[in-house]
C-alpha cells in the first residue's frame, strides 16, 4: 500500500487486539471495531473494499455481502478470498468416523464452509456484477493430526478455533487417538506425515455504473456459435 495509490485505508475486525498486531503503513489509516454484517459506515463511502479469509466466521454471509455493496461507491469493487467447503476435509472424516467408532455419532469440530456453487448466485443476487470467482486447493503436510490441530486453535498461529454453538466442549483421548490413526491410515503420505487440504475462494464484483461495459441485446449476433468450425474459411 502506498500513498501514490491509496489515499486512506480504513481496517475493520470484530477483536480489538488484532489492530495491535497491524503492519505498519504510510497510508493513512483509520481502525473500526465493527461486525460485518453490521458495517457503520454511510452509503457510496468506499472505491474498493478488500476481505483475506475472514469471512468464514461470519454468520449471515448474504447479509455482509449487501453491506459490503452498501458501502461501496458505483463503479467500487471488491475483492475477497475466503476458505472453502472442501477445507481440511481430512480431519473432519477423521473425526467423525473416530467419533461414530467411539462414542456412537459425532458432532461439528469444523466451522461450516460455503460451497464454490453458492458463492457466485449470493454476489449476484447481493446486486454484484461482472463477476469473477476462482477456486485453488493448498496442501500443507504436518507430523500428525495433533500438530495440525495445534496450528488451527494456537494463539500465535492461525486461530482458527470452532465457534459453532452446538459444537461439543471437548473430545475424549481415546476418540482423540483413534481420529489420528484413521487419519495417518487413510490420507497419510508415504514419509510419514498426513496432508492438510485449505481451498480457498477468489472473488471479484463490481457495483455497477452506467459507464460499465454491458452485454449486447440478445439477438443481436451476427454470427453463429455453429460458424466457428468454418473459421478459417470466413477469415
């Protein structure tokens, strides 16, 4: 971020702390403690709004995407990367079949994610327009099922603890072990360590702006989809 380019950065989060452990800027820069799905700011305020993976903790998604689009200006976009559905797939099998074994059903240990199909029709239906969104999958090997845990819940990794309400308080140590042996068993890698799968979504919409370029009217070809086996023959 650089002056030439930003002219006020504005950061928001839900935890106050986080703004402790901010990177420096030269870009002048304002900190809101506010909830997304509740954004104080008045209508038309913003050029571009950026979200990095945060927004997997928030509870109503379609309600932070129309206060995202509120607070943009036409022709504003924003930009966002948010973990996917097929995240940390392993571990969740893993322990739902080390609970089912073990204690006879299992409960959420893993925040919900949003499907890749939903993503596109929630910005769209938000007023969201020329659209963009991109998935990638990351792998990132760990010792064990214990170290992958370790680096979602500790404080100065990715703390990434669970907060669904109906989710159980703790997991029993046999559960716990029979969950890191079907895991090391079914994903594990031939040098001994296990996988840890993140996907992430990459999103772009615009709000929109008579200056917006615009689809043609329909009918309005003058050549067929059909004609483009013969392109040679009409170029």
């Amino acid at each position: 971020l650089f002056q030439e380019i930003v002219e006020k950065l504005v950061q928001v989060d839900m935890a106050e702390n986080v703004f402790k452990n901010a990177v420096e800027s030269e870009v002048p820069t304002i900190n809101v403690v506010a909830d997304e799905e509740f954004l104080p700011f008045k209508e038309d305020t913003f050029d571009l709004v950026v979200s990095s993976l945060s927004l997997h903790w928030v509870n109503d998604l379609p309600k932070a995407f129309r206060e995202i689009h509120q607070v943009l200006k036409p022709d504003g976009v924003f930009i966002g990367s948010m973990f996917g559905g097929d995240t940390l797939y392993e571990l969740r099998c893993s322990l739902q079949l080390a609970e089912l074994e073990r204690e006879g059903g299992f409960s959420p240990h893993v925040s919900p994610f949003t499907a890749v199909s939903d993503l596109g029709h929630l910005l769209s239906r938000t007023g969201f327009n020329t659209l963009t969104v991109d998935t990638d999958e990351i792998q990132v090997n760990y010792p064990g099922l214990f170290e992958i845990m370790e680096d979602l819940q500790g404080k100065y990794s990715m703390g990434e603890s669970n907060c669904s309400w109906n989710r159980k308080p703790l997991l029993h140590r046999d559960t716990m072990l029979a969950a890191a042996a079907i895991y090391r068993e079914m994903y594990g890698n031939s040098d001994g360590t296990v996988p840890a799968t993140f996907q992430i979504f990459y999103m772009i919409g615009w709000k929109f702006h008579e200056s917006q370029a615009k689809p043609a009217q329909r009918g309005s070809a003058t050549v067929s989809l059909g004609d483009l086996a013969k392109i040679d023959g009409l170029l």
